[in-house]
C-alpha cells in the first residue's frame, strides 16, 4: 500500500502535489484541509482519509471525523490533526496511546515536518508531514510518501513542494 500523507493544505492544492497522488494507492490528510474542494478532488482522483483540522469549517466536520483509527497492512494507524509530539502528546492522545497499542501515529497542526520513533511508546511510529499549504509559519511546503507492506513501513521519503 502506497500512502501520500499530506496536512495543513489550509485550501491550495497544486500540480506539484497532484503529481504525487498518481504515484500513490491511498491519500491521508492529516487535517486544516481548508476548502471543501480539496476533500472532493482528491477523493475523485484516489481512496482518501482525512480528519478535520481546527481551521475546518462545518462543511467539512460533516465529511472528516476528528479521528480516523484504522489497520493498514496490519498496522495500527491513528491519525488526528492536534496531537502534540513526542513525548509532549495532548492529554488524549497521551491517554489513548498508553491504553492501546498503536503502532503508526499521524498528526498535522504545527506546520513542522518530524518523523521520528517514539520508543516510550511500543516503538510507535510518530509522523507529521508538515505543511502542503501556503498559509503558516513554514518557509518549505513538504509532504511524506511511505509504503506499508506486511506490518512494516519502508521507502519513506519527504517531499519538499517549493517555499510557500
């Protein structure tokens, strides 16, 4: 399963990431989406997950949940849009991931690019794309393409889109 992992589109969407998503099997959009339009081409194009960012309006909250947690691959995945950062979780994710084991953790929200394991936590996986948008405190748009292939993430590779 080839992933496109996309955040804080705060409503641009452009060739460059276009590009990508025929590359990909799956899209996730780890929330700030922006814009309607952006669920709406991208879920025509590819299968897409995406939650709700805090600058999502109720036309969107109707589409995207908060929370989407799922298996892909075997993998235990949980993506939400505010979810702090190792080891500073926000309470509910610092609550929900010491009760159940999650083996891939994505989040969006600040704009900063950071992969990295979590080793308090089963060894989780922690991902936040950055920004793909224009708007934010980003100078680099970046996005993250991954593959999931029986229980195990290879060929991760960050995508700079061009300054903002």
């Amino acid at each position: 399963m080839k992933i496109l992992l996309l955040s804080d589109t705060h409503g641009y969407l452009d060739s460059t990431i276009l590009k990508y998503v025929n590359k990909c099997d799956v899209i996730w959009h780890a929330g700030d989406i922006g814009h309607i339009n952006i669920i709406s081409d991208l879920s025509s194009l590819k299968p897409l997950k995406a939650v709700f960012g805090n600058i999502d309006g109720s036309d969107i909250r109707m589409l995207c949940p908060e929370n989407q947690d799922f298996f892909c691959e075997g993998l235990r995945v949980w993506i939400t849009h505010i979810g702090g950062k190792p080891p500073t979780y926000t309470s509910v994710v610092a609550t929900k991931i010491k009760k159940e084991p999650i083996d891939l953790f994505i989040c969006g929200h600040s704009h900063i690019l950071k992969i990295m394991h979590d080793h308090h936590n089963r060894k989780m996986l922690y991902l936040n794309p950055g920004a793909a948008g224009k708007y934010g405190i980003h100078c680099m748009r970046t996005m993250v393409m991954l593959t999931i292939e029986k229980k195990i993430v290879k060929d991760l590779q960050v995508i700079e889109l061009g300054k903002k």
